[in-house]
C-alpha cells in the first residue's frame, strides 16, 4: 500500500559532510547520516503513535544491523546544501528498513547524489537478542518502495565461510575507533577498511602500483554487515580478495 506523501520527509538543509577532499570521508558521512537521522522521518505530520512507539525502540534499544549505500557522483561534485528524504521502505518481524535519497536541487534539474537503505533490528536489553517491533501492521501502511532493492542474503547476517584472500591486515580496535556505547559504529568501519587498505597497499606487491584514493574514487557502492560489537582492544583483521 502506497503512503500519504507526508510521511517521506522531505529535508532541505546545510549538512556538514567533513572534509570531502576523499571519497571514505564521503562514504563515512553518508553512512553515519543514515545511521543517525532516520528519526526525522518519526516525527513526520500526521504520523499515526504507531511509528511514535518505533521511535522509542531507535533510541533505547535498537542495532543498524546492514547499510547500503549507492553513490552517483563523485565526492567533488556534493554541494553543502542537500535534499534528503527519508521513509520506511519495510518493515518485518524484528527488523525495518529505512532509506535515504539525497538530491542536488540547486539547478531546475536536480541530480540524485546517492541513495541508501539501513536496516534496524529491535533488540533486548542486553542489545543481543532480537523482539518483535510493536504495530507492525499499522507501521506497514505507511510503507513505500526503497530506492534500490536488497537482497535477502544482503540482509542476512551470515559469518562468511572460507576465505580466498590475498592478502590480510590485522589491527587492535582503539578507543577512539569507538562511540559513546563503547563499540564500533557501522560508520567507523569506512575508516578502518581505508586503514588496512592503506597497509595492504603499502605491503603487498600486488597493491604496490595502485593510488588508495584513485581505487576508492571508483567505489559507487558500500555495503556494511552487522555481526558483532568490536570493542577497545579487540583484534580484528580485514580480508583483501
């Protein structure tokens, strides 16, 4: 069932996006816009206290469990000012979806930037176990497409079995790679991926001839799978395949 258009959220504002001199500054910001402003779309007009109650569990108990992000321009093409949207695009048992278009709007033509869709898990207090989201029913039929599709094994949180890397690069979680709740924030994951591309460019012969900014420059797509906290002093490794 197609939504009145009141609950997309329509948001027309100066959006500090770091330093926009990289492409991972780019992503990062992105990634963290999703993960931190879906409750514009909580308080839309005429949201029915359904989606009120959903706006609880997102501050109390609530882990972005997948971020998928799709970039159309490059990082020195983002202006300041940017249009971004942001609606339920599914809701499930556990879990719902929420996704994000930004748009150029400065010309009569405007220009889709990016898009992205997170997925947010209702969760226990001990944010381990998952519970059912309240008015799932009346939370579906405020519900429109997501700019893209994800597929189920893009949503799913399976442990990858194997491993056909080429090269590894191993680091200890730092306390300043951590928020406010002590973990790793999907976001942060940008920085540490550039971190062990960086080593792995540096190290490995077959990375020797490439430019980390030039291969990241080329990224129009990050995908983020939640599968754990990491913690200060955790080991970690990232896998070059």
């Amino acid at each position: 069932m197609t939504s009145p258009k009141s609950t997309r959220v329509g948001l027309t504002r100066l959006v500090d996006w770091n330093d926009k001199s990289t492409p991972w500054d780019l992503q990062y910001s992105i990634l963290k816009w999703c993960d931190g402003q879906a409750g514009n779309w909580f308080h839309a007009p005429n949201m029915p206290a359904a989606v009120s109650n959903l706006y609880d569990i997102w501050t109390a108990t609530c882990v972005t469990r997948v971020n998928t992000i799709k970039i159309n321009s490059p990082n020195t093409m983002w202006p300041d000012q940017v249009d971004v949207e942001v609606w339920c695009s599914r809701v499930g048992n556990s879990t719902w979806d929420m996704s994000h278009v930004f748009t150029d709007n400065r010309s009569n033509q405007p220009v889709i930037l990016a898009s992205a869709v997170n997925t947010l898990c209702s969760v226990d207090d001990t944010l381990t176990k998952s519970k059912p989201v309240p008015h799932a029913d009346q939370i579906k039929q405020l519900v429109m497409d997501p700019p893209f599709k994800i597929t189920a094994t893009q949503r799913g949180f399976e442990r990858p079995t194997g491993s056909d890397s080429i090269y590894t690069s191993e680091a200890i979680v730092r306390l300043v790679d951590c928020d406010a709740l002590g973990h790793v924030n999907n976001a942060k994951y940008m920085f540490l991926t550039v971190d062990a591309l960086n080593d792995a460019f540096a190290n490995h012969t077959m990375f020797k001839h490439m430019q980390i900014d030039e291969a990241l420059g080329e990224v129009d797509a990050v995908h983020l799978s939640y599968m754990g906290q990491m913690k200060p002093n955790d080991r970690y490794s990232f896998s070059s395949r």
